[in-house]
C-alpha cells in the first residue's frame, strides 16, 4: 500500500514536471469549433475488429445547440508521436482532446498537466512554509517551556486560536482583504503566504510536544554543558528529532492545501481563469446544469482526488504499523 | 473536585474570547479592505454625493477606531447592526442561516457517526478478512475525496439520475396547498445530497479512528483477562472495548466541530443551501462589513460550543481529561484542515 501511494504522488510530480512536453498544446489554445467536445477514446482496433496503430476519430459537431458532438467513423486518425516537441498530437492540425474541451474550447489534457503545476507548486511551497513557521514557533515555545513559561503559554494559546478556527473561513477573510484583481505571481506569493498561516499551528504543537521531551534527554543536556548555546542547541540537537513527525506532518498538510487552493479557486478568490490550476479549471463545473451535461469537466477532481490518495495511502501504512 | 470547575472556567473564557477576537478581527479586516460596499453598488456610474451619502448612512465616512467601538457597544446588546447588502438586521439575517448550516451539519454528523462507529467497531475487531480489508479501503478512498469532491460528484450522480433534487433548500412550487409536512418532507428531500456530502468524509475519519482505537484497546491485558473468563465475545467488545475504545473519537469530536464548519461553506456554495457559508461568501464579496462581521460571530460561537460540548463529554467518560490538557486525538491534524 504504501508503495503504491508513492508511486501515484511520484506519477503525478512527474507529470506535472514534464507538463510542457507532455501537453498536446499551449495552454491557451482555443478551438472554437470544438467547445464542450467530450473525451477522445484512443483506439487500437479498426472498425473491422483488425489490430492497428493507435489511432482516434475526429469530434464532428451534429447539434450546436446542445453541443453533440459524434464521431466520424469515416477518417482514423493514426496518432503521431514526438512530433512538434510533443509527445502526441492527431494528424493534420485535428484537435486531440482526450480529456475532452472546456467552455472555451480548451484541451482539458493540456490545461490538467499546468494546473498540475500550478497547484503542486503553491501546496509544496506552503508546505515548506508551514513546516518551517510551526517548527520555529513550536522549537521556540518548547524550549521557553522552562525558562519562560508565560512566553510558552502565550505562544501556545496563540496556537490554540488558529487552530480551532475553520481554516477555510479564515483563508477567505485573508484573501477578500486584498484586491480581488492582482497579477498572477501576486496571487501566487498570496496564496502561499495565506496557506502557511492556517496551516502551522498543528506543527507547531507537535514539534513543542518533541522538543519538551528532548531537552530533558541527557545528550541534549550533555550538548548544554560542553557549552552550545540554546539555538544551537535546537537547530543542531534537537529538532532533528522532530524529523520523522515532520515527515508525516508534510504527507498530512501537502494534500489538505492542494484542496484549499481548488476550494478558493472554485469559489473565485483564487487565480484568474487565464492561469490554468486544478481550482481554476473546477470553476468551469461550478454551474450545475453544464457540469451534469458535460461531467469530463471534472477531471481536476480526479488529480486532486489522486494526490490525496496517495498521501493517505503513506499515511495509514505509517499508523498502522 | 475543585479541578474540574476551574478547568470549565477557563473554558468559558476561551470560548468568550473567541468570539470576541473573531468578529472583531472580521470587522477591522473587512474595513481594512479596499473598495467598500458602495463600490459594489454604484459602480462608477454614480455621484460623489449619492456615494457619500451612502457611506455615511453605512458608517464608512468614520475612522476606523469610532466605528469599532460603536459597533462593538451595540454587539454587547446583541445588536450587530444592519446588512449593507441585504438591507434588514444582521442578527435576524445570520440567525436564519445559522439554522439552516445547524441543520445541515447535524444531520451530516448524525449520518456519520451512525454509519463509522460501528464500521470502526467492526474493522477494529477483526485481525483480517475481507470485512476488514473492505472497509479500510473504502474508508481511505472516502478520505481522499474531501467535500468539494464529494459535492460536486454527488450533485452530478443527482442531476444525471434525476434521483434526488440539487440546489436549493425547497422546491420553487407555490406553497398553497402544501401541509407542513409537505413542505417538511421537502426540505428534508433537499437535504440528502449537501448532508450526505458532508458527511461522507466525516464517516470515514470516524471510521478509521474508531477501528485503531479499537484495535489498540483489543491488544490490553484487561481484554486478554476477558477472554479468559470466558465471556463472550460480542459482550467483550460492546461492554468491556468500546467503552475504552470510545475515548479518542469523543476527543476527535471537537476538531470535527471545526471541519464540518469548514466542509459546509463548499457544500453550501455548490449545492446552492441557503447557509452561513452562502451568506459569508456573499458578504465578503460585497465588502458587507457587518454582515462580515456577524457571519464570524455565528461560526465562532459554533466553534466554541463544539468544542466546549466535546471537552465537556471526555471529562465525563475520563476525569483525567481535565488535568491533561495537551490530550489530543490521533489524526486530530487531518480533522482540523
């Protein structure tokens, strides 16, 4: 189990990775022609039932009104690989749209794989984030525990505060205290930034749990007497015996963000429409009546959905042991 | 004794200051935006007077300090002043919806509890077999879809299946006609797509901690001693186990509290359920100060009684708990996200 939650999180990295390659087109790529197109089948038998190479039939649009689309039998299109810089594209400038086209006529596939990246990148920064903010405030307190007790509790209480509010509430009163229209970057740094404000608290716990047991431990006392300072102390000695509930702190925290940038994405306080992230994309579903006709439009759920359970798949093989 | 009533104490203290700290910082927050609610009105159509005159009525032309305060004399008297956006009082506004993210919430804790206890129970007492095997993997699958997941795919299921009625809280039929029972049955029709959404991950959080619990208190001296006797098994586990057993997830309750509160604001925005989260949403987008405000109020108190009612149940089950305060449940991080 526990190999399999690796390898689904280590798919995806990798894919979001080689994004650029992997992606049939630009992210911005419209087909006007082509909105609302459902999914592609990539086929490997011809009408005749006779084995061939991989090939897919081209959307031909029989009701503009309800946006059917229906293939056309007449023309394989035998797929084509490595050829303009990408791994696969359909012969002869025919769209390939194996995830299927949203309301502008964009390939899902394409826009999955940078909104692969987008997300990624803002959860794993936030998880960085949170771990070093919660260890320093958790290492802090932690070792005030004795010395400084008023601090420790002050700290603690802190904590405590954030971490019993809900942290979606707290995340959209942060963000709708800014701008709504900033530039993407801005937004970028914003939601990392907000991220690692509600997400610290548990660590912090946790690492200050750690460190009040360490410091009593006659190797951190030893280090004290050869005369190392407090902060070396710590950062030397100390935290990295935290090392193992950080790990699963990031398993924990890292899926939980992924679905907090969709969350603010979705309900529109996340990026503009024109960066693609898997939040973004699910703003496409948000009217019920299009997504029950066109429910390809969900397949940012699947990646979130995919991230998350490869993280607790780690997660429950390290509780149970 | 005397622990105990100071323990509470400082409990209600806390959960005074929560509120208060919560809606203040709301207010200052919402205020310390840019744009205000005028902006959201008027657009740039209108004249600087008609906008002053509107600032003016919203309190907006004060500075920031005068206006808190007033506002926070009046909330003292439970008076949380008038929706900019909605135009009626804001407590009458947020009582309303309060109620209806209540109705929501319970009945989604009502299914999960109802549902993972006694899967955890079942998971956790047998050491293999498919039983066992099965409900953990649904359990780790149901974690990984969290409610704007769960939402979105139940409304699709409900949409394509025509089964079960999305969006809303009541169908748009003219009343005339309708007992209350009807109209009961209605919104009760109504809620099975947002609680079930709700609830799902929820169970399975239950689930799993309930089945490790469960698993844990089997390993114990006292249970072997059981055994021994030769009591019987199904008598074991309900009488001697759960009992034990029941502890973490009391304290897991608390955090839940918190989740389910966080769940219902996505819940509510997709499937359209008249709640606080809506009403939130709406406020902050329109920069409806008060409203802001008001909204953080009900959600802190929410907080606040949860968690208060949980801490309260564990000291009942274990006297301990009220000494201990650094107790905390396992898996307790991934409820609080």
């Amino acid at each position: 189990m526990r190999s399999i939650g690796a390898a689904l999180l280590a798919a995806i990295a990798i894919a979001a990775l080689a994004g650029p390659v992997l992606a049939p087109y630009d992210r911005s790529q419209q087909f006007r022609d082509q909105l609302f197109a459902p999914p592609m089948r990539i086929r490997f038998f011809d009408e005749a039932g006779q084995p061939r190479a991989p090939f897919v039939y081209r959307w031909r649009l029989v009701d503009r009104l309800e946006r059917r689309y229906e293939e056309d039998r007449a023309q394989p299109l035998t797929l084509e690989w490595f050829s303009g810089g990408r791994l696969l594209q359909a012969p002869g400038g025919v769209p390939l749209l194996l995830f299927g086209a949203d309301s502008f006529g964009r390939d899902q596939l394409t826009r999955w794989l940078w909104g692969a990246r987008t997300s990624l990148a803002v959860a794993l920064l936030a998880t960085a984030g949170a771990l070093l903010v919660g260890t320093v405030i958790g290492g802090i307190a932690g070792l005030a525990s004795e010395a400084l007790p008023s601090f420790d509790e002050g700290l603690m209480r802190i904590t405590e505060l954030v971490l019993v509010l809900p942290a979606i509430y707290v995340m959209l009163a942060l963000r709708a205290a800014l701008p709504l229209v900033l530039p993407p970057t801005a937004i970028f740094l914003l939601l990392v930034v907000i991220l690692t404000l509600v997400g610290w608290p548990h660590i912090a716990r946790g690492v200050r749990a750690i460190v009040i047991v360490e410091v009593r431990e006659e190797y951190a006392i030893a280090a004290h007497a050869l005369g190392a300072t407090r902060t070396r102390v710590l950062f030397r000695h100390l935290l990295p015996a935290a090392g193992g509930f950080l790990r699963g702190q990031a398993v924990i925290v890292l899926p939980a963000f992924i679905v907090a940038e969709a969350t603010l994405s979705y309900v529109g306080f996340g990026f503009p429409d024109t960066v693609p992230s898997w939040g973004t994309m699910l703003q496409e579903a948000s009217n019920i009546t299009t997504l029950a006709q066109f429910p390809w439009l969900l397949s940012p759920a699947v990646g979130i959905f995919l991230v998350v359970f490869g993280a607790n798949l780690l997660l429950e093989t390290r509780e149970t042991r | 004794m005397p622990d105990v009533p100071w323990w509470l104490i400082r409990r209600l203290a806390f959960a005074v200051l929560l509120v208060v700290i919560v809606s203040s910082s709301a207010l200052v927050l919402a205020r310390l935006a840019p744009g205000d609610v005028t902006s959201e009105f008027y657009g740039s159509g209108a004249s600087t007077s008609a906008l002053a005159r509107e600032r003016a009525l919203a309190g907006l032309d004060r500075p920031l300090l005068a206006q808190y305060g007033e506002w926070l004399l009046a909330a003292l008297r439970f008076d949380l002043g008038t929706s900019l956006l909605y135009r009626r009082p804001v407590g009458e506004l947020v009582r309303e919806r309060a109620f209806n993210t209540a109705l929501l919430a319970v009945t989604a804790l009502a299914i999960a509890t109802l549902a993972g206890i006694p899967l955890g129970v079942m998971a956790g007492s047998r050491s293999r077999g498919f039983l066992r095997a099965g409900i953990r993997l649904t359990s780790v699958l149901l974690l990984s879809l969290p409610s704007l997941l769960t939402s979105l795919l139940l409304v699709v299921v409900a949409a394509r299946t025509q089964l079960l009625p999305i969006g809303g809280m009541s169908s748009p039929t003219p009343l005339d006609g309708h007992t209350w029972i009807a109209s009961l049955s209605d919104v009760a029709w109504h809620l099975v797509v947002p609680a079930v959404a709700l609830a799902l991950p929820v169970m399975a959080l239950l689930e799993r901690t309930q089945a490790r619990a469960m698993a844990e208190v089997l390993r114990q001296p006292f249970v072997l001693a059981a055994v021994a006797r030769g009591a019987p098994p199904a008598r074991i586990l309900y009488r001697n186990a759960l009992r034990v057993a029941v502890r973490p997830i009391v304290a897991i309750y608390g955090l839940i509290v918190g989740s389910l509160l966080s769940g219902s604001f996505i819940v509510e925005v997709v499937t359209a359920w008249p709640g606080l989260g809506r009403l939130m949403y709406d406020a902050l987008r329109a920069r409806d100060i008060y409203l802001v405000a008001g909204g953080a109020a009900a959600g802190s108190l929410f907080i606040a009684a949860g968690t208060l009612f949980a801490d309260l149940m564990l000291v009942m089950l274990d006297p301990r708990a009220a000494l201990d305060r650094s107790a905390q449940a396992p898996g307790a991080g991934r409820a609080a996200l």
